[in-house]
C-alpha cells in the first residue's frame, strides 16, 4: 500500500486570467445548494466542489477550498490550476484562493477524457449508498484527495462505462460523488438523472 501523499499546491500569479463561465457556474452551484448537494455541515466544513475547463486546454477553473457553503462565489473564490502531478498530489494554480484539494479528482477527469468539459462533484450519504457499484465506484481503499483516487478514476474510465454514463461514485470518501460532461448542464443534467432512478 502506498503511503498517503498529502495534496500541496503551489500559486504562480495573484492574479487570475478572467474565466468566462463564472456566471454559469453560481447558476449551478445555487441548484446544487437548493438542493443540499453542495453546502456546509453544521460545523462550517464546506462540501462539494465544482471545475469548468479552460478552453481545449489541460487547465481548469476550480471552486476554491472551503466555498462549498457559500451563496454566490466571485473570480476571488476561484483558482486556475495551470499544472498538476498526479504522483506528488500537487497543482500550480493562479489566483488568490487555494484550489480545493480534490482538484486531482478534477485533473483525473480532464486527462482521460478530452470531451469533459465540467465536473461537479458533491456530497449526500443517502444517493452515494444507493449508487455504490451501482456505477462505476473507485475502491474504498482509494481516499479523498489522494493520487489512488485519482488513479482510480483514471482507470474506471479507461476500463469501465464511466465515459458514457458519466459519474462515478468514490467508495472511499462517505457521500462522494462526481459526475461530468461537456459543460456544466450536461454534468448537473447527469446528476439528477441518476438521483431519478433512485428515488423513484
Ligand atoms: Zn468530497
């Protein structure tokens, strides 16, 4: 078993190139706080964290660490990541707020599939034990912010339907939840689809 290889990153400009998407991403966050899968839990620990990506590039918008509570996020609550090394669980990243530390969760979507355009990735213990190997599921082994759950996730669309269906269900990190697609409507759109079937 590896050891446990503490996420670390590393600002390369205060400043944050302007990120065009912001107005839709407080679209989304505000269903996804409406409907408790983002938020903060009563001790004032944010919860879930979203990306939209840059272009055609590898680079990222990421919802800064500790916002998951929060109502409406301006460019200040938001990082870049401009680099990332899945090994070492570390990013580079623009702006002034501290990229969330599941941003390799992140990264890991956008390095294997060029179509992702948009990762939503939430919290809510009830859909995450119905959806355990339901959907495609990374090992309970594999914990949050690590590089395993990043290799996992990796691997599960490299090998598994978790391209099409387009969400994955971290078994190692309670109430983890990550779906995607080519922009944010198509990630949300995923997630409720997915939480239909459940509570029908
Ligand atoms: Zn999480």
């Amino acid at each position: 078993m590896s050891e446990y290889v503490k996420f670390s990153c590393e600002r390369v400009a205060a400043g944050i190139s302007s990120f065009g998407g912001l107005a839709e991403l407080n679209v989304f966050r505000r269903k996804l706080l409406d409907l408790r899968l983002i938020g903060a839990y009563p001790n004032g620990i944010g919860f879930g964290n979203l990306s939209v990506r840059d272009g055609a590039t590898k680079n990222f918008y990421v919802t800064g660490s500790a916002t998951g509570g929060m109502h409406e996020l301006t460019l200040a609550d938001c990082a870049k990541v401009v680099a990332y090394d899945f090994e070492t669980n570390r990013v580079r990243y623009e702006g002034t707020a501290i990229p969330s530390s599941e941003s390799l969760t992140h990264a890991a979507i956008y390095e294997s599939d060029a179509t992702a355009g948009a990762v939503i990735h939430c919290h809510c213990s009830g859909f995450w034990a119905a959806l355990l190997n339901q959907a495609p599921t990374t090992s309970e082994a594999a914990e949050y912010g690590t590089p395993e759950i990043a290799y996992e996730i990796m691997k599960l669309l490299t090998h598994t339907d978790a391209r099409t269906r387009k969400i994955i269900v971290m078994a190692g990190h309670e109430g983890g939840i990550v779906t995607f697609g080519k922009d944010l409507a198509e990630g949300f759109a995923v997630l409720m689809r997915e939480r239909e079937k459940i509570c029908r």
